[in-house]
C-alpha cells in the first residue's frame, strides 16, 4: 500500500453508485405509488388538526395525540424524504442534463403540495403550554421520546408566522430553491482552459495540488477566466439568495442574518462569535506563519495564491488508487473499533458511493442520509491524490455516524451542525495519523504540510469564509452589492486570513463566486471550524485513554440530534461553554506548525 507512483490513479477505476435501493428510474411507478402513500399519511396526520389543543386539560390523551401526529409527520416525512434524496441524487452526478434537474425540480414541488399542510403541526404544539408538553410526556412513555424534537420545535417558537405566511413560505421554497439550481448547473457546464486541456471545476480545483507551478498557474489562470465570465450571474444569485434571507429572517424576528442558522445549530450566536473572533486573533500564529514558513521551504519569498496547497517536494506526490484508499480509510477506522470498520465497510460492499469524477458530474463531496429507513449515500469527485483519501474518509464518517443515528429515527437522528461534522472530521484526524506513521521520512514533511493545510482550510479558511459572508449580507441589507464590492470583501478577508506571506494574484477576487455554501446554506460553513476544533478536544481525550473513549464516542454518535452538543460532550469531560475549550484546537495545529518549523 505505501508504493509510491508517478502518475494520477485512472479515475475510471472508483466505483458509481446505484440508485436502485430507492427507485429503478425517473418512470419507476413506485415513484407515483409513494407520493399518493404520502398524501394518505398526510391526511391521517391533518385529522388530528386542533384535536392537540383541545387535550390540553387531559394529560394522556394530549400524550396520546401527541405521539400520533408526531409519529404520522415521520413517516410521511420518510416517503417524501425518500423520494427528493432520489431526485438530488440522481441529478447531482449530471448537472448537464436537462431531464435530471427538471425531475429534480418537478418533485421538489410535488413534494411540497404534499407536505405544506402539515405546517400546522408545529404551530398547534407551540400553542401549548410548556407545563401542559410536560405532563402530556409524564403521562405517555411513547410520546416522551420526541421530547428532544419537541424541544427544538420550541425553541422556533418565538419566530414562528401566521398559518398563512407559514403556508406562503413552505410553498415558495421549490421557487426559491431555483436559484441554487442555476448556481450548480452553471459551475456544472463550466470549462477550464488549462494549457492544452479543457477541464471541470472540480479537475481545475484538483490541478492547484500539482507538484509542478506551471500546471497550477495555468489552472489558476484558466479558473480567473472562467469565473470572470460568470462573475455577474453568480452575484444575482448570491445577491437574490441573500434578500431572500433577510426577507424571511425580518418577518421571523430575527436580529441577525445568521440567528435562524443558529438557532438550527442549537448554539448561541455570541458563542459562534467568540469562536471566529478566537480563531481571527491565531491568524498571525497560525495561518501567517506557517505560510512564511511554507514560502522558505518552497525557495520563495512570498507564495501565489495557487501555491496555498502545493506539495512542498517537487517530485510527483504520493498517489493511491481506489483499492489502496479503501484500505488506508478502513484501517484507519478499524483504530476506534471492529464496528466502525464494519459499518464503512458496507459502503464498498455496496454501491453506495458515487467516486468516479465526470462531465457535468457537480464539484465537491457529500454524505446524504436519505433518512433513518433508508441507507445513507456517498459523493466525492476521486482523482487519487492525498486529499482525496482524506475526503473519502471524511464523507464516510458522516456515512457511518448516519448509520449508528438511523436507530433513532429521521426526526431524531437529524443532528445539528454543531455536532454533524464530529465524526467527519475525528474519520479525517484518523486517517492522516495512520498516512503520517506509514509514510517513509523522505515523505513526512510533506505530509505534515499537508496535514496542516487542512486544519488551515477547514479552521482559519472557514472562518474567514463566515466573516465574508457575515459581511457580505451586513452590506445587502442597505441594497444590491456590486460584484465589485463583493470582491472587494473577499480579498480582505481572504488576505487578513492568508497573511502577508501570500500574494492574491489578479483574478483571485472572483473565487467566491464557486462557494457553494454561500448559496445552498447560508451561514453553514462556521459548522467546519466548530466541528474539528470540537475534534480536536475529542482527540486529546481520546489520547489518554483509547479504550474508555470508543464507547463513549459510539453513544454520542448513536444519539444524533437527540442531545445538545453541551450535554452530548459532557461525558467526555469537555465544556465547551468554557472559552478555553475552543484554544485546545489551535494549540494542536500550532504544535503541528511548531514541527514542520523543525524540518524546514
């Protein structure tokens, strides 16, 4: 498995997955079959309407009812769930054709037709008294397991609408969704002039790692020119995305354009601000000098911003091909336990993972649970590179903690982002130690570069994401930002966070524009920097006592979003509410700076 070799692993050897689990095609009749299921669930679930209320004086009856239409919006939940994991699937591996995203599109509102008058439900329990839910779960065991789902439906309670502005919203989503639509198939049918080669976003991406500067620079080149063509579309659509945001958020009451992600994370904002302004105040620790550091190992006196994840050593890098990363990535979960392993496993055994990259294939990686009756998928664009092996294990640590939730149920199982990277992350951490100690020394400190790179990118450069987009949306609130201004806002943050070790060459102010998170999810990508400064602490824990530690890690996975990220640490001896919890991330990466220092 340590063979090193010269050339790229051939792409065409990492497996497709098959979609057949869920539906046989776009014309499966199942597909109609499960949608008038849902319907049926959904009229049982919308004769329970007002009844929740008038039990209120009756505790076991409320607790009867309780249960009832809470158990009934699942399971109608899990059809429909079904049925758009399906449609995003199928559509996610061909964003160029037009039939997939408009199958995509079109059940996204079928779905929405069906579910939209379940909107109900969560109103009717918020207008319950909270001592009237808590002798209705006194009185009925069956109705006490939703209580961690009823505490998060609570928590909504102060920012919830009229049942018709709650109906107008749940139906405008498949509208709304449009604009993220047009984002993917526009960076989908994207071509990257490279030299003599024409390539995706995600193999342009992929090229940046290239041992050798003229590749990258040429790649670099060819993303500024690409980007540049599409720059203004992408701002509409960030600029839409955000109005759309703040229309919603003013209504709901919210004081801040990333309070109802917080809210979702079950985290307070001032706790998510410590965070990024702890993190900020390592900039000059971190991050500016460990690219100093790089630029001197690199025979250079200041970095291009391709240069950010170049190999140190300029002979090819280490490849693998899918065998070898399969092996690496469940070796490495086999450390935390026989089941971990087992459990990837069954991802290979299967086909559950889409690896293979393609035209019109979207960029990026993704673990989708389906839902909890379901099995989970996995997505990664696999070029067998170093970082590529990180990724597979990284989406397949969200694949293994869905599979441990799923006991759960999708309601329960569903965690928040403040945990959901957990085990993501800790998979990565995993994998890089075993690459680390089964790398000849020739090659350690080109790993440990690389090592570094990735607390890099998913700390500092995350973070300095969030500050950009916490900006940008600050800024919109007064009226249309120019791309211009947009720019303007991405190289400050972007050069605050890099530091003066790296120049960001002409055409680097449009790199924003390929963020998906921007669009899809706003506020999402602090969660990175949450989840593996919160691994980090795991880690340090781990490391002073292994054996006692995989249990408690498996609780803690296996209980999805039933508990807060507070009372989920808690056995570990970890408070994260203390603020030198989150300094016992940056230590570790300022230790492994420390040792690269040594080898330069």
């Amino acid at each position: 498995m340590n063979a090193p070799f010269q050339t790229p692993a051939d792409p065409t050897e990492a497996p497709l997955w098959d979609l057949t689990d869920l539906y046989a095609s776009r014309e499966d009749p199942r597909i109609e079959a499960d949608l008038e299921r849902a319907r049926a669930l959904v009229g049982e679930l919308n004769a329970l309407q007002g009844r929740l209320v008038a039990a209120k004086a009756d505790a076991a009856v409320l607790g009867e009812r309780l249960d009832r239409a809470v158990s009934r919006y699942e399971q109608a939940s899990d059809l429909l769930g079904g049925l758009g994991a399906y449609a995003f699937l199928a559509a996610s591996t061909d964003r160029n054709d037009a039939g997939a995203q408009g199958f995509e599109a079109t059940v996204r509102e079928k779905i929405t037709v069906i579910a939209t008058p379940t909107v109900w439900v969560t109103l009717e329990i918020n207008q319950l008294e909270e001592a009237e839910i808590d002798a209705a779960l006194t009185a009925s065991p069956a109705a006490a397991r939703w209580r961690p789902w009823l505490r998060r439906v609570r928590a909504m309670k102060p920012h919830e609408l009229s049942h018709e502005l709650e109906t107008f919203l749940a139906e405008r989503g498949p509208i709304s969704a449009q604009w993220p639509r047009l984002f993917d198939e526009t960076l989908a049918a994207m071509k990257v002039k490279a030299g003599k080669d024409e390539l995706t976003l995600s193999e342009a991406l992929n090229r940046l790692s290239d041992p050798k500067a003229a590749k990258r620079k040429s790649a670099a080149e060819g993303l500024n020119e690409a980007l540049a063509a599409r720059v203004q579309t992408m701002a509409l659509v960030l600029n839409t995305v955000a109005a759309d945001h703040a229309l919603e958020g003013r209504w709901r009451g919210f004081k801040r354009p990333a309070d109802s992600r917080h809210l979702a994370n079950e985290v307070d904002g001032e706790a998510v601000d410590a965070m990024a302004e702890a993190v900020a105040a390592a900039y000059p620790r971190l991050s500016h000098r460990y690219y100093a550091l790089k630029a001197k190992a690199m025979g250079k006196a200041k970095l291009d911003q391709w240069d950010r994840n170049a190999p140190i050593e300029t002979t090819a890098p280490r490849g693998y091909d899918w065998a070898q990363g399969r092996e690496l990535v469940l070796e490495s979960f086999s450390d935390l336990g026989a089941e971990f392993a087992d459990r990837a496993q069954g991802f290979f055994d299967r086909p559950w993972i889409d690896g293979r990259a393609r035209p019109g294939k979207q960029s990026g990686a993704y673990a989708h649970p389906v839902t909890s009756d379901r099995h989970p998928y996995v997505f990664l664009n696999w070029m067998g590179e170093r970082r590529d092996v990180l990724t597979l294990a990284h989406e397949l640590g969200h694949g293994v903690h869905q599979t441990l939730a799923a006991g759960q149920g999708s309601l329960l199982a569903d965690t928040p982002l403040t945990l959901a990277e957990t085990a993501s992350i800790f998979a990565e951490g995993l994998t890089f130690d075993r690459l680390l100690k089964t790398a000849p020394k020739a090659e350690q400190r080109g790993l440990l570069a690389g090592r570094i790179e990735d607390g890099l990118n998913t700390v500092i450069r995350q973070i300095a994401f969030h500050r950009f987009e916490t900006r940008f949306h600050d800024e919109r609130a007064a009226g249309e930002v120019s791309v211009e201004r947009i720019s303007a806002l991405w190289l400050e943050e972007m050069g605050g966070s890099l530091g003066p070790s790296v120049t960001l060459n002409p055409g680097y102010e449009h790199w924003w524009s390929y963020v998906s998170h921007f669009v899809h999810s706003p506020f999402y990508v602090y969660a990175y920097a949450f989840g593996d400064l919160l691994v980090a602490a795991l880690m340090e824990t781990r490391a002073r006592d292994p054996e006692g530690f995989t249990p408690l890690y498996r609780e803690l996975l296996a209980g999805g979003g039933s508990k807060g990220y507070v009372e989920a640490l808690a056995p570990f001896g970890l408070n994260p509410r203390d603020p030198t919890f989150w300094t016992i991330g940056t230590k570790r990466l300022e230790g492994l700076i420390d040792r690269f220092e040594a080898l330069v």
